[in-house]
C-alpha cells in the first residue's frame, strides 16, 4: 500500500491502516460465454437499461470540512461520476441526476433526497463521498458534512436517515453507493441491526461500501479521485475488456473487487436483497460482438 494516501477517517493513524481486510488475489474473470454475465436477451442495449425517465441518481458528498482533513479527490469524482451515469453508456438522464458538493446540513441532502426518491419509480440511486463516522453511542454510521466534528455526531448525517428514505421510495430497484470509511456498516442499519440476512426489509436493494465495517478507505495523494470512486468511473466510462454488451452491479462489483486486491487496497463489500444485482447501470464500451461462426 502507497505511503502517500489520505483515509476516509479523520481519525485513523498509520496503524489502522493495517486493519484493511487481506483478501487473496481475486481470480481472473472470464466473460466471453458466461451465460450470467451475457445480457437475456438480444434487444438493443439502450432497451436493458432502467427508464431514464422513472429513474433519479442522487450523490453528494463533501471534500472541504471546517473541523475534518479535506478530501480534494471528493469533488471531481462527483462531478464525472454523475456525468459518467448519465452520459453515452450510462443508465440514466441528465436533467435527473442531482449533485451536490459541500451541503451545509443534513436538511440540504435530505430534502434533495426526498424529492428525488419520491419521483424515482424504475432505479434510485445514491451516492455518497466523504468522511465515514462511527456514533459513540450506537455504533452505527453517520456521513460527515461541512460543519461535522467527530465529538459531535448530531452535526453529522446518520445513515439511518438515508434508509427511511429508501424505504418510502416508491423505485423498484435501489442502489446505495457509500465511499467512506466503515461504509460497510451501512449494511447492519439496512437490515436492522441484528437482522442475520441484510437488507431483508427494503425490497429491491443493493448496497456497495468501499471498506468494511471496521476498515478504512482511501484516498490515496496524487490520484485525481478516491481510490474507490476513481475504479468506478474507469469501469464506467472505459469498460471491461471481453466483457458483455451490458454491465450489471454484480459484474461491476467483481471488477472492482479484482483491480482493488490487485493494488492491495481495501475491499468492497456489497449486500444484495433478491436478484437487484443483476440490474444494468451501463453499456460497455469494449464490448465487440463476436462474429458469427
């Protein structure tokens, strides 16, 4: 792991960083002929992607703190990642795809959220960049804004809210992408805490966290995003060679979880209720049709 890289945590010291889950190298994907990988059927791709129209992708996050290390990574990664999203190869439109840098408080982030998860009827998604913080109290994760401080967890976000958000969406399918530290514990507030099986009670969602529930995540110095972000987008915008003409979450996620344990850096984990995996978010760019034999 580089010397030279920012955490997620304004807390962490060189010791945590320690902490980030060991996994073996991830096996290399084979796509060509994958019967899951390949779309189900043979209709244009622009056809397999979720309604643009019945769909909202909301990100926000914050990369200059008053009382918290500034993230300079956090602001570019939101801006191309949600033009990423609703560009040429991305599932969903421009005039509903919100983002916002630096809200001032949880009101801003909630209000934006509530409208959009309120009109979203196909494909929620939401997206968030930062600081992770634990509450002393619960344990559970908070999202940490402008005005945040780590002794203070009401100037935070807590997750709990995001998930009622959720809940009362009337979207079919909602996707939850978190790049902060603990993200991961956004999992246990899904599903209720003691809940064995995530995310059991909000239908149709799929949950992906740069780093587990007690590891960090990353942004290393010199690189124009955070490390899990920066993966995203290149997937995203440059595709994935020999893969399908689709890219659904699970496949995306395999990719991510390959280059990161390729570089030693910390895992993505993700949590899932039912088959929401299998939604398409992008077309590929590398995709070439085999010719006919």
């Amino acid at each position: 792991m580089a010397d030279e890289e920012l955490v997620l945590d304004p807390l962490t010291t060189d010791d945590d960083r320690s902490t980030a889950e060991h996994v073996d190298p991830a096996p290399s994907l084979h796509y060509k002929g994958s019967k899951s990988a390949q779309p189900a059927n043979t209709a244009p791709a622009s056809h397999l992607l979720p309604n643009p129209d019945r769909s909202r992708a909301v990100l926000f996050g914050v990369d200059t703190y008053a009382h918290l290390p500034a993230l300079p990574g956090v602001s570019a990664g939101l801006h191309d990642l949600g033009a990423t999203l609703a560009g040429p190869t991305g599932a969903f439109s421009p005039e509903h795809s919100q983002v916002m840098v630096n809200p001032r408080n949880a009101t801003e982030v909630l209000d934006l959220l509530k409208e959009s998860s309120n009109m979203a009827e196909d494909t929620l998604l939401v997206y968030f960049s930062g600081h992770g913080l634990i509450d002393s109290q619960s344990g559970d994760l908070s999202l940490a804004l402008s005005e945040s401080r780590y002794d203070a967890e009401y100037t935070s976000l807590q997750y709990s809210w995001i998930r009622r958000a959720l809940l009362e969406s009337p979207a079919q399918r909602k996707l939850v992408l978190l790049d902060c530290c603990y993200s991961g514990r956004a999992a246990d507030v899904m599903g209720g805490g003691d809940d064995p099986l995530p995310l059991t009670d909000i239908e149709g969602t799929v949950l992906i966290s740069s780093a587990g529930a007690n590891h960090v995540a990353l942004a290393p110095r010199g690189e124009q995003y955070t490390a899990f972000t920066g993966e995203l987008i290149d997937i995203l915008r440059h595709g994935v060679p020999d893969g399908p003409q689709i890219l659904d979450i699970d496949l995306i996620f395999r990719e991510l979880r390959r280059r990161t344990a390729a570089k030693g850096r910390p895992m993505p984990q993700i949590q899932q209720r039912g088959s929401v995996g299998l939604l398409p978010l992008a077309t590929n760019p590398l995709y070439r049709e085999e010719p006919p034999s």
